[in-house]
C-alpha cells in the first residue's frame, strides 16, 4: 500500500490511524480492522472466500493449485500456506516480502520464494545421511574410506547442527529428520538381503566404474558392459 492510498483511508475513516503496514480501523466494540495491502478486483475472481485469506502471500495459480493436490510440491505449498494464514503476523511479514518482491518487477510465487533455499538445505541433509550410511557400510563390505569422513564430525552430528543452526528455515522439522534417519536404518537393514539376491558378484563397483575409472585398469563401456 503506497502513502497516496494510506492518506486517503486516513482521511475516509476519521479516527482511524497509520500502522507499520497500512491504516488501523475502529470497529464498534473496541475491534480494530487493519488494512495493510489490497488486491486487484479481478485477482480475485472465481475464489472461494477461505481462497482469497491466501491472496497476500500466494499467487492467484498456487491457490488454485490447492483445490486438486498432485504431487509432495502441492502438499508442501498447502502446509505453508495454512501456516502462514494461521498467523496474522506472518501474514504481513509476506505479504510485505511479496510486495518488496514484485517491485523488481518479478512475478511472485510463494513457491519459488521457498524452493531455492530450501533445495539446497534439503540436499546438504540427504548427503549427510547418505555420508553416514556409507560410513555404516564400510564396516562390512570392502568399500574405501571417504576422506571427508576421517577429517570431518560424524555426519549425524552434522545433520543435528545443521537442523538446529537452519531452525524454523529448515525444510525439515525435527520429527522429519527423524523419519529421515529411520529410513536410512531401513535400507541399512535390507541392503545386505538385495545385495546376496543380486546376479552380480561386483554390484558394488560395477556401476561406478564408468564414473571411477582409477579404480579399475580397463573402465567399463556403457552398452556393451553394462
């Protein structure tokens, strides 16, 4: 909401007054109405009432998306939305942030806000499992210490760091960490039964041979090896 739109609530509400983000209106009864931001008329066509509560801080396509959830994408986009909406104060904070946004004059999706930060979070926590289920591994099977794991904290406790520094910016809660570790244990579990079931003796460096050719004299051809 810019100063001209500001001022003229000021002036059509008497007794109304200018609030961080807009203008607070009395209502009977001691309640106040505050307007901090407004939407183009036609933005809102076709929404739902419940629909439009997200319009601060979604794009018209997001919310739309919402009414036939397809993929984790959509599920996600659902829980940070009604959490947002949730909280009067988150939904100035992004609803300022969007408008801060669309000012560079890039279309706004709450999405795309998230999806950057979160890719990359998310990635340094799958590699910290996957560093300690190799780790796990070696024990049993002829694997090559990683060097990263002689000179780095042990990856679980990276993880926890991590979780802890990242807070409420992490893409995963705590009780998702912990599913995450289990999940882990599960294939730790099961690995031995379909590495035995495999036809090939080497299963273990066949594939990444291609990738490793140092680790083998003759590096293995894509369609005629493999």
């Amino acid at each position: 909401m810019d100063e001209e739109e500001v001022e003229r609530l000021l002036k059509a509400f008497p007794g109304s007054k200018r609030a961080a983000q807009g203008v607070l209106i009395d209502l009977p009864g001691g309640n106040v109405f505050h307007v901090y931001g407004r939407t183009q008329k036609k933005e809102l066509e076709g929404l739902t009432a419940q629909e439009q509560m997200l319009m601060p801080f979604c794009a018209k396509s997001e919310t739309l998306r919402l009414r036939n959830l397809r993929s984790p994408y959509d599920y996600l986009l659902r829980v940070r939305a009604e959490a947002i909406a949730d909280s009067p104060r988150m939904v100035r904070v992004m609803a300022k942030r969007r408008r801060l946004f669309e000012a560079t004059g890039k279309a706004w999706a709450l999405t795309h806000y998230y999806h950057f930060a979160d890719q990359i979070a998310l990635a340094g926590m799958s590699v910290l499992v996957y560093v300690s289920m190799l780790m796990r591994l070696k024990k049993s099977y002829t694997l090559k210490t990683l060097p990263v794991s002689e000179t780095h904290p042990d990856p679980i406790d990276r993880l926890w760091a991590l979780t802890d520094y990242l807070g409420t910016r992490s893409p995963l809660n705590k009780a998702e960490v912990n599913h995450m570790l289990v999940v882990g244990e599960q294939l730790l579990e099961i690995f031995p039964r379909l590495l035995h079931s495999a036809a090939r003796a080497d299963l273990l460096t066949f594939y990444g041979s291609i990738y490793l050719p140092g680790s083998f004299k003759r590096m293995k051809v894509d369609r005629i090896d493999f």
